[in-house]
C-alpha cells in the first residue's frame, strides 16, 4: 500500500493573507478528518500569528468542496456519524468562528453539503461565476449540519433556507448574489486576484475589526439589553489598542491611518 505525502490542504501566507486550499482536487476537495482539521488548526494558529491579518478558504482544481468525502466514511467504517461530526466538524466551524481575524470562502467551483456550511462559515464569500451551491445533504437522506442551519436561515431567512435544504437544488453563482449569500462573484479566471485585493483591504484594518466581526455575529443571537453589554466591552478593548491611538493621530495629522492589527 503506498502512502501520499500530498498535503490535504496547502497553506501559504502572503502579505499578511494565510490562503488554505483544499487540495483533494480528484473528488472535488471532499472531506476527511484530516482536511477538518488542517482547517481547524491553520485557524487557530492564524489567532496568535501577527503575520496573518486575514484568512483565505478556496479549493484545487475546479471543485471548492464536495461536502465529507463519502468514499473516505465508508472505508472507515465510521459509523458513529456524532463522534465524527463533534470531533472534527464542530472544532473546525468553531475556530472560523472565533477567529478574530476575517475569514473569506473564495468559492471556485461547487460548494456541497459540508462544503457549502465551510463557506457558510466564513465571514465573506467571493464567487466564481461558475460557482454553485448545493445542501446536498437531503439528496442522500441525511440532514444540513457543520452548521448549514444555523447559517442559511440568517443569511437569506428562513423559507429560502427551508427551501434550499429541503429540496436540494442547485444554486448558481448570479442567484446566489441575488440573495445575498455572495459578497460578489467574478470571472472564473479573476478570482485568485479579486480575492487577494478583497483580503487585502480587509488586512489593512485595525485590531477593532477582530471585535466587530464577534459584534455582530453575537448579535444574531443576543436580545438589545446584552448586545449594548457586548458592545461596551468591546468598545473599551478597542480603546485600548495601539490602532485606536493611530486612528486618532492620523485623523488629527490628516493623513490616513496606518494601522498594525494591534
Ligand atoms: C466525491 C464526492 C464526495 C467522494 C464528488 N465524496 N467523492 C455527511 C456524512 C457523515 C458525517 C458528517 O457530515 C456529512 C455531511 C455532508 O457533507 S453530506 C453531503 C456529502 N456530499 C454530497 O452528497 C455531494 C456528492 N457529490 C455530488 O453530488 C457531485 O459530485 C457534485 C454535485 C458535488 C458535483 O458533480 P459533478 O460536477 O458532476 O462531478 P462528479 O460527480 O463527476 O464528481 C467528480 C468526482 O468526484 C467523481 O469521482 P470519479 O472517480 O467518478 O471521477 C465523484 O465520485 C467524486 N466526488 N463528491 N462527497
């Protein structure tokens, strides 16, 4: 039996943008344990590594992701489907998560089942215009997980998503723009450069912009009286940043910020 030394998952960090590609490009980048948790870990490395401002998620060849690998489950006999999604899928969701540095799906090509809750769970996603996005998971008689029903319904409400994971249609790029689920979609052959220009506005800026992104996640799920709670503590955080001292100098040199992520 021989044994690959491919990589499951490249990663490269450039100007300050950690790019993690998945690279099981022969079964559009599917799933396996060991893909969950390269993502998970270059997550939660990037949160103690100044040099990485912003975190790319994009796929070899011309699948993003595929969902979990269907072929890796069965040879593995795993059958205890809880340990598997509690081990692996979770931990990797929840470090996207609570990363506080933005994450950005650069999706080009298909985004299925597991796949679409991978860039459902990152905070910006680029399209290709060939980019599709399926809750694949009804076509084989199971249910969205790896967060998919947390994050549809709050993306594009409720019925869209009842929709989308109860009938398991194909979405195209331009629909999914439509609704919202796409901050933009560009030519196929664009989308490496579109993606790094994107990440690098996003790295540009300050260290509050770790602390929006848990604003305004935690929103979704807070009532008025505790997210004015949330946001007094992270008010005061900023305030004590070396960007917040920056900012204020530049406004009162006027000159732009140059801003650290400190
Ligand atoms: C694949 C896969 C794949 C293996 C394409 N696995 N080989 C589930 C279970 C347990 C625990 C935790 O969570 C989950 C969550 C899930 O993610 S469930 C949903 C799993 N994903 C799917 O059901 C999607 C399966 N794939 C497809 O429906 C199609 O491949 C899509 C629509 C993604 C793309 O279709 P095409 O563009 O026509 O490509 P293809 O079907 O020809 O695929 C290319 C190759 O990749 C092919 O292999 P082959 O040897 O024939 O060239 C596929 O078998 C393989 N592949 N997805 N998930």
């Amino acid at each position: 039996m021989s044994v690959s030394t491919v990589p499951v998952v490249l990663s490269a960090v450039e100007q300050g943008i950690l790019t993690l590609t998945l690279n099981r490009p022969e079964v559009l980048n599917g799933l396996t344990d060991g893909v969950l948790d390269a993502i998970a870990t270059g997550c939660r490395d990037a949160a103690t590594d100044d040099a990485v401002r912003v975190v790319v998620v994009t796929g070899a060849g011309r699948g993003f992701c595929s969902g979990q690998d269907l072929r890796a489950g069965a040879q593995d006999g795993d059958a205890d489907i809880r340990s598997h999604l509690r081990d692996h899928y979770v931990p990797m969701i929840q470090a996207m998560r609570e990363l506080q540095k933005p994450v950005i799906a650069s999706v080009n090509g298909v985004a299925a089942g597991a796949g679409m809750s991978l860039a459902l769970a990152a905070d910006f996603r680029i399209a290709a215009e060939s980019a599709s996005f399926i809750q694949a998971f009804v076509r084989i008689g199971l249910v969205p997980d790896a967060g998919s029903s947390y994050f549809l319904p709050r993306l594009i409400g409720a019925a869209r998503a009842l929709e989308m994971t109860m009938l398991g249609e194909t979405l195209d790029s331009a629909e999914a723009l439509r609704i919202g689920l796409v901050t933009k979609v560009v030519g196929d052959a664009d989308l490496p450069s579109a993606t790094r220009e994107f990440a690098a506005r996003l790295g540009r800026g300050p260290r509050s912009a770790g602390l929006i992104k848990q604003l305004i996640n935690s929103s979704l799920d807070n009532d008025l009286a505790a997210q004015l709670a949330r946001e007094e503590e992270a008010q005061f955080a900023a305030a004590q940043s070396s960007d917040f001292a920056e900012g204020i100098a530049a406004f009162m040199g006027k000159r732009p910020p140059q801003f650290t992520g400190s």
